[in-house]
C-alpha cells in the first residue's frame, strides 16, 4: 500500500484517494478544434518511469495534489499542491 503525504492533512493511506489522471496534459484552447480535444480525451501516453499524477483526497480534505510517482516500482518522489512545479527524477 503507498502512504500519500497530503500537504493539508499529512501521510495517509492511498485508499483515502483517487488516481485523477495525467498532470503533464494541457487542455487545449476552446478554439483548438475536434481533434485537438480528442487527442486530449483519447489518446494518452502509458509511461513507464517517473510521471507526473493527478490525485484527489476524496476521505480527507476533498483537495486536488501533484504526485511524483515511479509506475513500476510505485515509488512516490514528490507531493505538492496544484500550483507547485515538481520536478521528476531522471
């Protein structure tokens, strides 16, 4: 089991959130054309290695974090709140 440090509530457990997806996608402009937004919703890279990851608190706080985490060997690097810039290991 991973234990997530939520910046607002300390380590926790992760099955007090949920996985919210990939937190390197940029929306496309409103402009941007089907495509685009399809590209966004559909096709989505499967890495392996260190990725950038959307998760949310839903038993605890209900906030948004940023997860630095290993897909392999699940280990987490980073936590931080939507706005911070975390770096992802090499």
């Amino acid at each position: 089991m991973l234990r997530i440090a939520c910046p607002w509530c300390g380590a926790r457990d992760e099955a007090e959130f949920r996985y919210r997806g990939d937190a390197g996608v940029q929306r496309p402009a409103p402009d941007a054309g089907l495509d685009a937004f399809y590209a966004y919703v559909f096709e989505r890279d499967n890495p392996k290695g260190w990725h950038r990851e959307w998760w949310q608190h839903v038993h605890g706080c209900r906030r948004f974090i940023k997860v630095v985490r290993h897909t392999v060997t699940h280990e987490i690097a980073a936590v931080g709140r939507p706005e911070d810039d975390l770096a992802v290991p090499e």
